[in-house]
C-alpha cells in the first residue's frame, strides 16, 4: 500500500484558490513515500516521488498529473467491469502508466470525445463531473464505478463506450481540501452512486496509518442489489473498527433486511452521528440526488454550497459543519 503526503496547487483560478495538503507522519511500515509539490506544466503541480521499501533509490519521479484542469484530454477505455444491474466499473488507460494525482478530495467532469454524440436539447455539450474510485497514485489506471439512468445523457454514453475507444476528462476540480485529523467526527451522509467523493475520502484517510478521526457512514438506496462499494465498506469496518462505521437504508427494503428502512431521517442522523455541539472539531459531508441533498442540508446552488436547509439544520448544524458536494 501506498501513501501521500503531498501538498499540490493546482494552476488554474479556480484550483489556484485552494491549497490542498495531506499529510500522513512516518511509519513504521511505510512502503512508499509519495510526494507531490510545486507548480506543474499542465496544471495539478506535482513532484512524485516513489521509493521501494527493498531500495533507497528514487524508483519513479513523475512531474505532473496527466489530467490538465484547463483543457480536454481524451484518455482511453481500457476495460469495462459489470458491477450489478445498472452500474459498471470503467477503467481508463493513463499513459506512460503515470499516476492521476487527483487531491483528496476532488472529481473530474467529462464530457463526450465526439462533439456529435453527447448533446442537450438545446445542442450543447453535456458535461458531468465524476469522482474516480481508483486512489490518486494508481498508476497507468483510472477507474469510475457509473450507474446508468435510464433517462441519463452522460451516464448512458458512458456505458454505450467500447473498449479501446475514449472519453474527454477535465480536472481536477477542486472539492473539499482534506486535511488528515482536522475533525474528531466526520458523519457522511450517501445516495445512491452519489457514494464515489465520500469513498475517495474515506480510502485516503483510513489508509493513512496517521489518521485518528471516526467516520460514520449513513448510505441510502433503493434496494440491497442497489448498494455499491459494499464489500469494500464491510471491509473497512472489520479493519478500521475503532475509526469507521457504516449503517444502510433502504427505501424497499426485503423482508429479512436488518438495517434502516425508509428515508434518512431526524430520528436515525440524531442516533447516528456526532452532534453539532462538538462544533468545529465535527463535519457532516453530504453527496446524493438533489432531492435527498435538498432534504437533509438544503439545496445546493448549482456549483455553490446554498444555504444550509433541512434536516441538518433542524438538528442544530451549522454551515460551516457541512459540506455538500
Ligand atoms: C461530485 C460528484 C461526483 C459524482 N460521481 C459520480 C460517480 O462516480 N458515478 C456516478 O455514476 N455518478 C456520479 N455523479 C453523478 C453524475 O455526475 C451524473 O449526475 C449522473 O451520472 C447522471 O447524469 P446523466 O447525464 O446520465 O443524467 P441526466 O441526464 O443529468 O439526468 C437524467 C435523470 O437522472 C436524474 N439524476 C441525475 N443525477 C442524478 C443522481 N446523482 N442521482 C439520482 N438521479 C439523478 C435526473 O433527475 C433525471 O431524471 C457525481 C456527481 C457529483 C456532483
């Protein structure tokens, strides 16, 4: 396994806004050291550095990310992975097997290599931002897990790619700066395949042999068939017992589920999560359709965080405490 430490700028304005840090202490059993800093050509500055646990010597600088947050890059389906009914891994190929360097946490957006064959009503590109589920220092590989919408423009191009064709990646798109042990309590709160920034989170800090915050997940969906990532968060849980935690609803639960039925409630985040009197040393972070956002944090406004609204806010939350991505 590897690491980060890392504290990466991103060129353009919007990137250029945030400072985005991680850091994890030494180890005692570190087998990488990955570092990443200063300012790159294409955009996501880095300076990588790899080194084996068998040998002191450098065994990889790699400069900057492949991604460019200023412009499309085409980058190719190497391999499509059906995941369950409507859902599918698709793994990109990086070239000369670089890295993504993506920050944590942060997501691309894509939009179709083809301007003919993905466009709105009105004619225009449709763009939408994805979060990989492949680490940021995953060589040669980056990998969506997409949940196709039957109505779904980008989400139904996607599945329709052949391998060996490609897609068009901008990024990265700058979300929240994570920062290893800035919360006591971090509550994530998921619908749907609105789960990928919280799991980008999650695998990063747990991973961290630094990390000392708690995090409980509350993930919502349809049906049990509809749960993604749930092998890889029952495996957190038996290896992280004392730092995370995860309870499921569902919606149309079968008759022997033994979690929560219905929507995510006052009653169920009130048992669940930390309070909002733990004040700043908590923060509750939120991805899902825009009808469960609106619901329990309020409605986002468009690429902005909106106002804080709902149930969270009922329960005594306040802005800061909250990030919607
Ligand atoms: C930060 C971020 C990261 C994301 N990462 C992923 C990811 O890793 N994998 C993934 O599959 N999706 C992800 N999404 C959602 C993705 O961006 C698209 O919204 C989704 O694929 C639907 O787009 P579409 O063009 O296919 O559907 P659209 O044409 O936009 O919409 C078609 C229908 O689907 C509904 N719909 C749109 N989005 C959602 C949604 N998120 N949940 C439920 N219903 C919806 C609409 O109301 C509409 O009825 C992410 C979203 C955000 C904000």
């Amino acid at each position: 396994m590897s690491f980060i430490r890392a504290a990466t700028t991103a060129r353009s304005a919007a990137a250029a806004a945030r400072r985005f840090s991680t850091e994890a202490s030494a180890k005692k059993s570190s087998n990488y050291g990955l570092y990443l800093g200063g300012a790159g050509v294409a955009g996501l500055a880095g300076y990588l550095y790899l080194q084996s646990q068998q040998s002191a010597k450098p065994k990889r600088i790699q400069e900057k990310s492949p991604l460019d947050p200023d412009n499309w890059v085409d980058f190719k389906l190497k391999k499509v992975i059906p995941y369950n009914h409507n859902t599918s891994e698709f793994v990109f190929e990086l070239p000369n097997n670089d890295a993504s360097l993506l920050p944590i946490s942060s997501c691309v957006i894509v939009k179709s290599s083809d301007p003919e064959a993905l466009k709105d009503a009105k004619g225009k590109p449709v763009v939408r931002p994805y979060t990989p589920i492949s680490p940021s220092d995953k060589e040669g590989e980056l990998t969506f897990l997409v949940k196709k919408y039957d109505a779904g423009l980008a989400s139904k191009h996607i599945h329709e790619l052949k391998e060996g064709q490609t897609l068009s990646i901008k990024g990265p798109i700058p979300k929240w700066p994570w920062k290893m042990n800035e919360f006591e309590e971090v509550a994530l709160i998921g619908g749907g395949s609105g789960i990928t920034p919280l799991y980008q989170i999650l695998n990063h800090a747990l991973s961290d042999p630094s990390n000392k915050t708690k995090f409980k997940l509350i993930f919502a969906n349809v049906t049990e068939d509809d749960i993604l990532l749930k092998g890889e968060f029952d495996a957190f849980k038996k290896k992280y017992p004392n730092n995370f935690d995860v309870v499921y609803a569902l919606d149309k639960p079968s008759p022997s589920w033994k979690g929560y039925s219905g929507y995510v409630n006052a009653e169920l985040l009130k048992k669940e999560i930390a309070g909002p009197e733990l004040k700043e040393k908590t923060k509750v972070f939120i991805c899902g359709p825009p009808g469960q956002v609106a619901a329990i944090a309020g409605k986002k406004a468009g690429m902005k965080q909106g106002e804080l609204g709902g149930i969270l806010k009922e329960l005594g939350y306040t802005e800061d405490q909250v990030y919607k991505f």
